[in-house]
C-alpha cells in the first residue's frame, strides 16, 4: 500500500510532491512511497501549462511562480540560467518546461520512493484503512488520496457540441479561414484565443460576454497604498453576516480618496464615449506610468482575500459571484502590456470588437448569430468557446468525480467545485471531513476562492505536507 496518492500530476501535483519532498528532507521520515497517476499527455505538464500554444503567456511575474517556499526564487533563477532574467512574463509552455526539470531533479534526489502510473482513475472505493484506485488496467492501495485534478470544466455551449463550426481548443484554429468569429468570454481564456486567431490578421474577431467586460492593463508597478481597506479594518465588522457589504463599503470609500475614483471609472467612460482602441490606449499609458491605483487596491488584497471569502456566509458568496465576479475578474486579473497592446493594434485596425451579449448566441443558416446591447446583430460562421466553461461538478465529464459523488466522497459547493474544508483541505459532504481524502488547486475554488492563482495553489499543497508531516512525526514518536 502506497502512504500517498496524487491523483493528477500537473502544476498543482508537482508542487505538493515538491513539498512532500522538502518535508521528508527537513524532518527524516524514511520509507515513504508515493504515487502519481495522471495520463501521459498531462504528466508532469499539466494542462495549464502544457497543451497551450506557444504564444500564450502566463499573466503572473516569475518571483510568484515558486512552487515550492523553500526555494520562493526557484522559477525566476530559473529563468536567469536559462538566459531570460528580465522576461516578465513569460509562455506557458515555459513554465511547463520548468514544471517537468524540476519533477525530474525530485526522482533525481532519491528521498521519495515513487512509482507512475500514466493513466486515469475512474474509481475511487473507500476500504477499512486508505482507498483502492482503479484505471483502465491498474488496481493500487494508498493511506491517503489527494486530488489534483487541474481546471477541469463542464461545457457552457451544450447545444452546440458536435457542430464542427464550434471550436473548444487552440489546435482546431487551423480550420477557421478569413473569416469572421465569436469568441464567447472576456478572460484570460477568451484573450488566449484572441491571440491565437490574430496571428495572421485576417480574422475580424468579436468578443461577447453577459457583462461585455473588456480587459484591463497590468500595471508596471503596485504604488498606492490602500488608506482604508486593509486587513485590520475589516476585522472589525463583528456581526458575520454582512461581510461582503463591509468589504464593498470600505473599497467604495478607498475609491473615494483617490483623484477621479481611479482608472475604472474613466476607463468605462472612454470606452462607452470614445471607444475601444481609447480605451486600451488609456489603460496602456496609466501601466506604463504605474498609475492604476484601483488596479493597486484590488491587488492589495491577496494576502488575504481567501480569509475575508472563507468568513462570509454562502449566501454573501453567492452574491458576490452573480453580482461582482464579472467584475472583479476583469480588473483584478489584468493582462501584460504586450498583450493590451495586440488587443489595441486590431481594434484600432476595425479587427477585434466586444459586445455585452443580450442572450446566447443561436445556429441559423449555418451560421452562429449574436445580439448586443446596442442592437447590433453579428453573425459569423465559426463560435470559439473561450469562456473556461463551468466549475460545477455536475457538469464536468468526469467518470472519476462521478464516482466519488455516486459514493457520497464528495459533494458540490454551492459557489462551484468540490466542498472541502478550507484548513486541511479534505474533502467533506454535508460538513464532515471525509478521512484520508483531499482536493487541491482550481475544483476547490468554491471553498478557497483564489485558486485561479498558481501561487495560491502552492501555497494551499505546502500546508498540506506541513500538517502531513507533523502527522507523520507523531505517529513515528508513538511508534518508538
């Protein structure tokens, strides 16, 4: 019987085994074996990082890429020696590439006995101690399981399924030909394809979401300081119930302090009165100067949004994702310069255009068709999926999380992904923790709100091996 697990071997998976790694190192727990099951495409890559498109770039510094806080300048020494230090953000598939030499220089040190398995599970069966995992051809025994499954997502355009008109990944652009196209989101997903799709310039390329949200810049530099909405105020709203209006309280009133209310507000005047390629351009020139202080505010809080996320009720948590999620993601997730840049060039070249979509878009006539909110009807023949579809877990294909719900291992949280507690990471079902099984990385958004960051996921797989090394220092105590 194996002592642990790791279900899924991608970015999220090599930094808990990284970790477990440091942990047996720093506190000598011998004879420890570990296994890592995820299929051959997505070992030790990942599919975040791996199956991307060269030019698709991570929208986070290297110095915040560490996957391991023994080594916080792994990623960006990492970078020096391969000849790229001042690379602010580079491709995905770098990162991939660095994912795969440092799961290599883990089997290299010898600390971990580990055994691969390159395929799927499909089940997951509790036994009187651990779990038995079953995949096509294997049968294995662990003590503990930890998922880490990745960004695994349900379809939001069912309907169209099949349509060979429909594309759901970078590698069917190929097809698409001078043509015009829908691309269905705002985010980082929907601005990949973007890309992708302009290489060529000969795409006029519509961009649709609910909210009609368009991207913002990321700033050269963090300068203002939040005068009001800090940590040590909003731990001062007692009651525990209205915790998402406190918050929203206190950053309406930080918005106040600053001249004209920020970039948010005259940014959606110029794009409402003057225009997208405007807008870029003011978002652009504000980066350049380090004068996004709304941007700033919002970035202030990382250290501690997934604390003030995991003290409101769900129903506050609810609100917040129907009524500022859209929101928040476009201005707290803003995008590199280079980027806004490319975004600009084909707005201002007539190429690139973003509506706020009255209702989904239909297949009529062998064509898909859109209507804005502006009575704008747009029609294209080719629709590309860039919205990064839906974290609910009934919707997501997946015989193994079909198993676990079917076996009551685990349930849904309400705001998406599966329900874990947020402290240990175990996954739990009407509130008990279930023993000796765990979700780690993006399924556990609901619960932890910030995994959509890489660094959070790290952060979140290095608690783990610390509370599993103290278990496993305990035991060895009560042993000897």
């Amino acid at each position: 019987m194996f002592d642990i697990a790791i279900v899924g071997f991608g970015a999220t998976g090599i930094s808990l085994l990284k970790q477990i790694q440091d942990q047996v190192f720093a506190t000598g727990i011998k004879n420890n074996k570990v296994v890592l099951l995820s299929p051959s495409e997505d070992f030790a890559r990942g599919k975040a990082f791996g199956d991307s498109d060269e030019i698709y770039k991570v929208n986070t510094p290297p110095r915040m890429l560490s996957i391991s806080d023994s080594e916080p300048q792994g990623f960006l020494n990492w970078m020096k020696n391969l000849g790229k230090p001042n690379e602010d953000f580079p491709s995905r598939v770098t990162y991939s590439k660095f994912l795969q030499e440092t799961y290599q220089s883990i089997l290299d040190s010898g600390l971990l006995k580990i055994d691969e398995i390159h395929e799927a599970v499909t089940s997951i069966t509790p036994l009187n101690v651990g779990y038995k995992l079953q995949t096509h051809n294997k049968t294995i025994t662990a003590h503990k399981v930890v998922l880490c499954l990745g960004s695994l997502h349900g379809p939001i355009f069912k309907k169209f399924e099949g349509n060979p008109n429909f594309i759901e990944h970078y590698k069917q652009f190929s097809g698409i030909k001078e043509n015009a196209v829908l691309i269905a989101g705002s985010g980082l997903t929907a601005i990949d394809a973007f890309r992708s799709l302009d290489c060529k310039k000969n795409n006029e390329i519509h961009l649709f979401s609910r909210h009609g949200h368009a991207p913002t810049c990321l700033s050269s530099e963090n300068r203002y300081s939040p005068k009001v909405l800090l940590w040590q105020n909003l731990l001062k709203e007692k009651s525990g119930t209205v915790r998402l209006q406190s918050f929203l309280d206190i950053l309406k009133e930080e918005c106040q302090l600053i001249p004209d209310g920020g970039e948010r507000k005259n940014a959606t005047y110029i794009n409402k009165k003057e225009g997208l390629t405007s807008y870029f351009e003011y978002l652009m020139g504000k980066s350049k100067n380090a004068d996004l202080p709304y941007q700033d505010i919002l970035v202030s809080t990382r250290p501690y949004m997934h604390k003030l996320w995991r003290s409101m009720s769900i129903a506050d948590r609810i609100s917040f994702n129907i009524n500022y999620g859209a929101s928040w993601a476009a201005w707290r997730h803003p995008i590199p310069y280079d980027v806004v840049s490319e975004l600009a060039s084909a707005s201002r070249e007539g190429r690139l255009h973003i509506h706020q979509a009255t209702a989904s878009p239909r297949w009529e006539n062998k064509q898909f068709i859109l209507e804005s909110d502006n009575g704008k009807i747009i029609k294209t023949k080719y629709l590309v999926d860039g919205t990064g579809g839906t974290n609910r877990i009934d919707s997501i294909d997946s015989p193994l999380l079909k198993n676990l719900i079917q076996q009551r291992l685990i349930e849904a949280h309400p705001c998406g992904g599966v329900d874990i507690h947020p402290l240990t990471y175990q996954c739990q079902v009407h509130g008990k923790p279930i023993l000796n099984l765990y979700n780690l990385g993006p399924l556990s958004k609901g619960s932890l709100f910030s995994t959509n960051a890489f660094w959070f996921n790290a952060q979140c797989a290095g608690h783990w091996a610390r509370q599993w090394a103290i278990e496993m220092t305990q035991e060895n105590m009560k042993i000897a």
